[in-house]
C-alpha cells in the first residue's frame, strides 16, 4: 500500500463518490490518497481542524486538535482500518503541533465507529442529532431558523416569514458517536486511566 499527499481533486471525487455524506467537509483540510498494491487509486483519508472550538472540551489549545472528516475509499483497499491507521501515522509526523484527534461515527448511516475501535480509539459520548426537516416538494433540508411552529421567525431582530414547521416533513435522527485517538504519551495516560 502506497499513502501519498492527495490532490484537492482527488478529495473532491472521492468525498462526493465514496462517502455517503456526498460532500466536502470544511476547509482547510489535508488528505493522503491510498493506492493499492496493484497501484490502483483507492480513494483518501481527510483530516481537518474541526468545526468551532473543538479543543476546549480537552483543555487544548486552538491547533492541538484535529478531526478525521472523511474516510472516502472505493473497495479497492486491502483493509479500510489499515489505511487510516497508516495516514494517521503520516498526519502525526506531518502535524507536531496536534496531539489529540477527534471524530465521529453517524448511527443514521449504519455507522458504530468499528474502524475507530478496531484502531483503539477511545469512544467518549453518544449524543443525539437534532431531526431533520424536508420540504414537502422539493425534498431539501430546511435550515431550522427557515421554518417555525406559527410561520414566522425573528432572524437579526426582523420578523420573517418562514415554512411552518407542520408543513415539513421530518426526519428523526439518530445518535453520533464521539471517538478520540491521542497523540502524546501524556494524553494517552490521561484518557486510559480515566
């Protein structure tokens, strides 16, 4: 197996054709593209500096903290958990400022987070989603500041007509599972005699 930096086009392909989240997560981002031993292209693993202030929880500081966004590959890999494992590795060596990583398996995909433990990373919450709102016809997602129980909401202290929250359809979701992998040796004590 062969990890090497990843184009920002690889990234795009493979975020919107491997992973179900058909997207591409926030930036700045850093991926490494896997190949296999046949020396086919089997998609990228994505690591960015999370989303808001992701370290506070760990009493880190803002650059100490990243999260694994994506791990968007097509099949063609010997074994999904060794290919993360090994951008890992070349994340840490790349990054020595980051000593804890952060991410996230989604239940509503049929996700536990199995490559995460298969990995011996700690799992440190489940929390659950806030539902989702379609609109009735066009099936898009509707923001939930777009929509309320009487039709109009307060956005920047202006009343706006929005969608009645009875009009939409929703969608229950379900829990997220929170995974952490330190870095540092220090980290490591802390988290594993916790």
């Amino acid at each position: 197996m062969i990890i090497k930096k990843a184009s920002w086009k690889a990234m795009q392909y493979a975020c919107l054709k491997f992973h179900y989240a058909k997207r591409l997560p926030a930036q700045p981002m850093v991926g490494y593209s896997c190949f296999n031993n046949k020396n086919e292209w089997c998609g990228v693993v994505i690591f960015n500096n999370g989303i808001g202030a992701i370290e506070k929880p760990f009493d880190l500081q803002k650059g100490q903290v990243s999260e694994l966004v994506r791990v968007a590959l097509n099949g063609k890999q010997k074994t999904t958990t060794q290919v993360v494992a090994r951008c890992v590795k070349i994340f840490k060596k790349e990054n020595k400022l980051v000593k804890l990583l952060v991410s996230y398996a989604d239940s509503d995909y049929k996700h536990k987070g199995i490559i995460y433990q298969a990995m011996n990373w700690l799992h440190i919450s489940s929390h659950k989603t806030g539902d989702e709102w379609l609109h009735p016809i066009t099936k898009k997602s509707v923001h939930s500041r777009s929509h309320s129980k009487t039709g109009v909401n307060k956005q920047f202290g202006v009343l706006k007509k929005v969608y009645k929250t009875s009009e939409l359809i929703r969608i229950k979701k379900g829990e997220k599972h929170k995974y952490i992998y330190p870095l540092t040796k220090e980290l490591k004590e802390r988290y594993l005699n916790a």
